[in-house]
C-alpha cells in the first residue's frame, strides 16, 4: 500500500457501483434535511469492518486477511430509510440482510484475528449513513427499493480533512 510510516484509519467496506451510488445519492438529496451533513456521493458505502488507526506494519497483515476470503456475489434491496438518536445518523439499509452479507463479515473478522484484531461486539447491521447531524426522521419503507448488487468488497481508508471525511479505495477484492 505504499506508506513506509505511521498509520491509517481503515476499514473494509461494500462500495455502490454508479448506478447504485446515482440511486443512494438521489435519495440522500430528497430525505436530507437543512443542517445536516450529507456525506459526498463518492463517499457513500456500507462499512463491513472498522479497523480504526493501522500502523504501517500491519498493512500486510490485513491485505494477506482479505485475500483468503471466498466469500460469493448477492443482491441487496435498500429499503428501509431510518435514523439513530444517539449519532444523529440518517441512514438506509436492506429490511432483511442476505446470509452471504452475514458470512463476509465473520469471515473477515475471523481472518483479521491473525492481525490482533479485535470483532465488533454489537450484532452487524448493514447501513449506508447518508447524513450526520440529521434531524429525526421516522423510519420509512422505500418504496422502489433501491437494488445493489454485490460483487466485490474493498479496503478504504480515510482521510481527516477540514470538510466531512473522504475515503480513499486502497484495494479491492471481488466476489465469486
């Protein structure tokens, strides 16, 4: 990956094809209200696993993780729009999370524990965060559902810059 010091932020994230980021970012502009902070189009994802701060020398770690995964392709159908009170976080997401989803994340978790990291202990719940600092919303069926097929994962990174925070793609991994 290319930083011969320090550290990055990282994590493993579902990142939208065009078409389904057009459709997320559509959405985002019809739902978000004044005062929150819509994140950029070409940042919106659906986190997998949160690494937080990777030092330097655990990057070989984490890619050689990543590439013993065989996970295999789904659809998703975003359908549900939603918010969380303690985050402020406008959200969107599948009403039922297919079990290849569910199977991805405890394969990574897993392989990622020859890396020293630690699994989430909250259940996995997949979401694309649309907004910050939102407004209460009710939850709400979309109705078309928005559909997002899977093919790949991929490991991002981001950055902390004076705006909201932007991602950058380091690798991708596809699924059979």
């Amino acid at each position: 990956m290319g930083h011969p010091t320090g550290s990055r932020r990282l994590f493993f994230a579902l990142w939208p094809d065009d078409s389904t980021r057009r459709a997320l970012d559509a959405l985002s502009q019809r739902v978000v209200g004044k005062g929150a902070r819509s994140v950029h189009p070409l940042d919106l994802h659906a986190t997998l696993v949160f690494l937080g701060q990777v030092p330097t020398e655990r990057f070989e770690c984490v890619e050689t993780a990543a590439d013993g995964i065989r996970g295999t392709h789904f659809e998703l159908d975003i359908n549900v729009l939603d918010y969380w009170f303690r985050p402020r976080i406008l959200w969107c997401g599948p009403r039922r999370t297919p079990d290849a989803l569910f199977a991805l994340v405890k394969d990574l978790e897993t392989a990622l524990g020859a890396c020293d990291f630690v699994p989430e202990h909250r259940p996995y719940r997949m979401h694309v965060t649309l907004a910050r600092k939102a407004r209460p919303q009710k939850a709400r069926v979309l109705n078309p559902a928005i559909p997002w097929r899977v093919e790949e994962f991929v490991l991002a990174a981001s950055h902390s810059t004076q705006g909201p925070p932007r991602y950058e793609i380091l690798r991708r991994w596809p699924l059979d």
